[in-house]
C-alpha cells in the first residue's frame, strides 16, 4: 500500500484501492463493509459490491454512469451505489464520498450524540455541523430519501444504526475528514462521562473562522449560517 502523501498522488483507481486499505488497516470498517468513490467525468468510480477493503486493488473499482449504472454490466458496484450516485448530482463541489463504520462515529450514532455542536477547532474549521440522518435499511433508495433533507449543506453525516458518510473537494479532503470525525467522535465519547460537554462559543467561532479563512480554508456553510 502507498504510505503518506503518495497515496494522493496516484492515479484515481489505485488512489481508492488505497483509500480502502488504509480504512480497513485503521478499523474504519470491517470485513465487506463500506465504499468509497471519486467523481470521473459525468460519473464516478466506485468500490464493488461484497469486496473485503483489504483486498480491494485498483482492477477492482469500478466506473459508472451519472445515473449509477455500471459501464460494463458485468460489474457489480457497491451497494450504497445510489447514496453517492446522489452526493455527485447534489453536491458539484464534491468530487469524493467515503462512508465507513468507524466505532466511535457509529456508537454515537446510536446514541443519538450530536456531533452539531463545535467541540473542537477541527470540527468548525474542517467539517461543520454533522447532522444525524434518520435511520433507513441499508442499500436501498429509502438511504437517499433520508440523506435528501441534509445533503446540500454539509459535508459529512452520521447515518443512524449505520455509520457515517464524509464528502470532499478530492479524496484526501474527505479522507481527512473522516480522521477528524471519528478523533471528535471519541472525544465526545470520553467527556460524556465526565459531565456536560461545553461546545465553543460563537464569539470564540467567529475569531476561529476568520483565522481559518486568512489561511485559505473553506468554512462550513451551515457553520456560517449558524454565526449571522
Ligand atoms: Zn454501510
């Protein structure tokens, strides 16, 4: 597997083969679960459908159309296919959707701990509030109804009794995120049993987000909303 900043630089197949290596590697998911896909053209490449992430390389990811349908249809993609099939219609600023079962992220899912609140710098400079998508079955069309409501306005989303799903401008961008999500998830966890969680507050937010955007950084949409 690519270590460090080569990984980035390959070429978009290999790139998500080592993205699933890497998920695998850190516990992120287990066995066949989760996927990961990067904008190609009007479609996107994605990981197959039942595929162990430690065994997924680059012959394996798979090119579909807009409309999520394999190029060549003797491949079977993913099978959360139509949740990234709809990150790409609604999102054109994303060009990568990683959903993983990261514990931490997935324990608060099912906890109901909201992750809405900046806790954390990393939170508001690098993510923004993450909202808590409802429960639905797992592979159906039911995902992208649920998701529908949350889509447009952040950039990463628990998914109730599931697990998370984090976007980005590229792969490192949404990789990068989903590192600091379940680090804040396990946060959140620890302080929970020490007492009240106090997030940042909107004065402390404001010096943070002009500070981030000096250094070129984008901020959460719904994170400046919430600060007018
Ligand atoms: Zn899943």
């Amino acid at each position: 597997m690519s270590t460090g900043a080569r990984i980035w630089e390959s070429e978009p197949r290999r790139a998500v083969a080592d993205v699933c290596n890497r998920l695998y590697e850190r516990s992120y998911l287990v066995a066949t679960s989760g996927n990961v896909s990067v904008r190609r053209g009007e479609g996107f490449l994605i990981t197959p459908a039942s595929t162990r992430k430690d065994a997924v390389g680059p012959d394996s990811i798979i090119e579909c159309r807009a409309d999520g349908t394999p190029l060549d249809p003797e491949k079977r993609p993913s099978s959360e296919v139509a949740m990234h099939r709809e990150v790409y219609r609604a999102r054109p600023d994303v060009n990568a959707a990683i959903h993983a079962h990261p514990h931490y992220c997935l324990a608060c899912s099912l906890a109901e701990i909201s992750l809405t609140e900046m806790l954390l710098p990393e939170l508001a400079i690098y993510i923004g509030p993450v909202p808590l998508v409802p429960y639905a079955t797992p592979g159906t069309d039911e995902m992208c109804v649920k998701l529908a409501p949350f889509i447009e306005k952040h950039n990463a989303f628990l998914l109730k009794r599931h697990g998370v799903l984090v976007l980005g401008k590229d792969l490192q961008d949404a990789y990068n995120r989903l590192e600091h999500l379940e680090h804040i998830a396990n946060v959140a966890y620890l302080v929970s049993s020490m007492g009240t969680i106090e997030p940042l507050t909107k004065t402390e937010l404001r010096k943070l987000t002009s500070q981030a955007r000096k250094l070129g950084q984008h901020i959460s949409q719904t994170l400046l909303e919430l600060l007018e």
